[in-house]
C-alpha cells in the first residue's frame, strides 16, 4: 500500500520582477498566469520528479539548499499545487513544515493550542483530551497564559512542534524541525519519531542531517537543482550525494587556491607580505623560516654586524608572527606549482580522516644553490598550527640544488579532525633568508563522518571492563 506518490511532478515558480499583472482580473482575462512566460522569467523548482513512499516506512529526502526539497514537502502537504503531475496521498496528515503558521502573537499559548489544533483537524475536544500532554511536551506549563508575543523563537518553535506532533496523523510531514529547542528537546523529538515507526505511522522527512536519514529511514531520495538524483538505500543514497559535494568543494577549494596564488604573485620579488591580525600565534610560522631569521638577526645585531643584513633587500614583514597569507622572498629560488596528492597521486584538495597526503613542491632555481631548506605548516582556519617542520630541523644538509626540481612531503595517515586547513610552503637559507615564502596560500578540507571535536585525530581505541555495555552502533 502507497500513502504517498508523485509522478512526473514539476512546479514552477515566477522570477522576481520582469512582466507583472497589475491586477487578479487582468491575469484571468489573460488566461496564463505561466504558460506566455519566457524561460528567463521562469524558475523550475521540481522537475518531473516521481516517487512513492509505503504506508508504515519512514522516507528521507536531502539534497542542498534550494534544491527543491521543501517545495516537494508543501506539494504533499497541499500548501500548493504542482505545475504538471500528480500527488496522491491516503490519510491524515500533520506538517511540521512552518510550526506555529497559524499563531495569534496578541493571544495566549493556551488559546494558539486550541486555534492551530482545530487547523491541524483537532476537535476541541481532543484538544482538551491532549492539552497537558501538548504542553508538557512543549515545556510550557510556567507560560502558557502569556501572549505568544512574549515567547522567546525556540519557546515559539517549540509549541507549534508539540501541537503538531500530537495530531495523531496517518502522514507526518518534517522539514528540518529538529533544531527548534535544545539537545534535550531534540532527543524528545528524536523519541516522539520513533514511537511514531512503531505505530506503523508514514514520515516523510527533509533534513541535512545524514546521520539522522541513515539511521532512520527506510529509503531516500536525493534531490538536486529540482531533479531526482538517486532513490532507494539510504546509505547509498547519502553516499552518492557526499560524493557530488565533495566534488563541488573540490572545484571551490580549487578556485580559491588559484586566486589567492594568482594575487601573491602579483608581488614583485622582494616585497613584504602583508601586515596581518594582532597577536598571530607566533607557531604559525610551520616552515621554522621566520624563526630562525629572528634568531640570527638577534644573534648579529648583539654583534653590530649589519652589513650582511642589508645585503639581504628581500626579507620577511616587519612583524612576521602577524602575517596574514601572502608571498615574499628573493625568487632566486621559486616555488613554482604546489598540489595536494592522493594515495593514487593524483591533485585533490578534500581528504579523508586517516587519508595518506603528499604536499608536492615544483621549485626552479635560477642558480645552483648549495644553502636550501623546504619547509612546509599546517594550519586550521583559526590560524592555530597544527605541524610545521623543515628540512634542516630533520637534519637534512644541502648539497646540491639546480634547474627544475621537486620535493614532496608526504603523510601516510593525516590524523586531523573534519574542517579546513591552510598550508605554508617555504624555500630558504639555512639562516631563514627567505627564496620564496608562500604563506596561507593554499586549502585543503578534511572529512570526517566523526564528530569529534579538536584539530588532532589520534589512533586509539577503547577498552572496558565486562560490566560496562553498549547498544550496537547504526
């Protein structure tokens, strides 16, 4: 038995602005609202989407903003109709679309009860049967003769989600409704949901929380730019659509790289990077480039040597421990292209936890060299580093640099948390006289389906005495 389906339905909405009517008559004497518009003044929100969901099964439906998920939930729902295609639903149904639509903000919470249930298809009397409940559900009961007005958004959410949810409905439409109130309140919604499975009722749920489409429901459906992208499984669905994001952050990750890159270069060698925020971490200097600058600096300046100072034109900022991203250094040596590989070798920039990652440097010196160090710095967005090292902290002594040449720095299992990090990369001197410093130029994301929290990710695992049990994971 199907409680719910939609074939071949498309809805298509106006633009804002271009040809307008100016009045209800003038568009019905006119006979189209839609079908004389040009496809420019168009948008397409669904497009000949189809789907069904059984009676009793719990159906997941994500995809990115705007991509067409909460039009599919209001067509089912009845808020609107479809441009072309039909929907078909069997039994009662209770939206948790926009909690609280129905609410009198001059009025009290116990008079918006009775109001948004006898909407919902309450009557008063099974209003009066459930109301404690309602409330109670709510976390209310101190509140609920004061003017909804007074009502804080999550106290608001949080009253309309209550009432709804105890409609008793053979069809319980959600659209990401779960962040109306705290983790406490979550968790009761989480319960309420299941209690609903166990009933044999039929959900029908948007939201971006794969975990939550993973854990429970029966099948998905992964919508994008208003089309039908994958049905069926809900891991393989979920596993589909991570993969088209981390496709589409690949191409934006790519596109920042190359425009910081493409505007440091702008800097003739030798100028200053930047001035940057106050109070940097002074470990934001991963390469040991600046550190090691300063230390000789200090170490000729106790002996009023000078000279080989200013022989040197190109230098780091005045306050290197307060650069922001930027490029700097004599070029005698160039960093000519930096990627981010993956195990097969290939340039990416979105990882796994516990990926393996190399750093390869493309460097041409314009001379022979035999004073040369890499270095490379891991960062997280805040500016916090991670790791930094170089060649010659590991010992490493130059002998011999020319022509085009390449270094890789690799990382058999990059143990960092989910989130983005940036990347020094550094050709210097032995006394941290800088060749070229690439400073915060490129980003690369971690991934993670953990939600720990932190920047390191350790190996580690846990062990517990036999009286300490666990429920089985999803």
């Amino acid at each position: 038995m199907t409680a719910i389906e939609l074939v071949g339905v498309s809805k298509v909405y106006r633009r804002y602005g271009g040809r307008h009517f100016s009045t209800l008559k003038s568009a019905l004497l006119q006979r189209s609202i839609l079908r004389d518009l040009q496809p420019s003044e168009t948008f397409p929100a669904l497009k000949e989407v189809s789907f069904s969901v059984p009676k009793g099964s719990t159906y997941g439906v994500i995809g990115r903003n705007g991509s067409g998920k909460s039009t599919a939930l209001k067509l089912v729902a009845g808020i609107t109709k479809p441009t072309s295609g039909t929907v078909r639903v069997d039994g009662r149904i209770s939206a948790l679309i926009e909690l609280g639509a129905g609410f009198h903000p001059e009025i009290s919470g116990r008079e918006n009860v009775f109001i948004n249930g006898i909407m919902l298809g309450l009557t008063k009397r099974e209003i009066r049967e459930r109301f404690d409940e309602i409330v109670d559900f709510a976390e209310l009961r101190d509140f609920i003769d004061a003017p909804v007005k007074t009502y804080s958004s999550g106290m608001y959410m949080r009253l309309g989600f209550a009432v709804a949810i105890h409609v008793n409905p053979d069809v319980l439409l959600v659209d990401e409704v779960l962040a109306v109130g705290d983790e406490g309140f979550t968790h009761k919604c989480l319960d309420k949901f299941a209690e609903f499975r166990r009933r044999g009722k039929t959900i029908l749920l948007v939201t971006h929380s794969l975990n939550l489409v993973e854990r429970f429901c029966d099948e998905a459906l992964w919508l994008d730019s208003g089309v039908a992208r994958a049905l069926g499984d809900p891991k393989r669905v979920v596993g589909a659509y991570l993969t088209k994001v981390e496709e589409s952050e690949e191409q934006e990750l790519a596109t920042a790289t190359a425009r910081a890159v493409e505007a440091a270069s702008r800097q003739e060698p030798g100028s200053p990077a930047p001035a940057g925020t106050p109070g940097a971490p002074r470990e934001a200097l991963g390469s040991g480039a600046a550190a090691r600058f300063k230390e000789v600096t200090d170490l000729r300046e106790r002996h009023h040597d000078v000279s080989e100072l200013t022989a040197h034109p190109a230098g780091p900022p005045a306050d290197l421990f307060q650069a922001t991203e930027g490029r700097w250094g004599s070029r005698e040596v160039e960093i000519t292209d930096v990627a981010f590989l993956d195990t097969k070798g290939q340039p990416t920039f979105v990882f796994h936890s516990g990926d393996s990652l190399s750093i390869r440097l493309r460097v041409r010196a314009n001379h022979p060299t035999d004073d040369f160090v890499f270095g490379v710095g891991l960062f997280n967005v805040d500016g916090v580093c991670c790791y930094g090292t170089n060649t010659y902290l590991e010992e490493m002594n130059p002998e011999r640099l020319a022509g085009e040449a390449e270094a890789t720095f690799a990382i058999d299992s990059l143990d960092l948390v989910e989130g983005t990090y940036k990347l020094d990369v550094a050709v210097h001197k032995r006394d941290g006289f800088p060749y070229d410093y690439h400073r915060l130029l490129y980003t690369f994301r971690v991934k993670s389906r953990s939600r720990d929290v932190g920047i390191y990710r350790p190996r580690h695992r846990w062990t517990f005495s036999p009286n300490v049990q666990f429920r089985p994971g999803p």
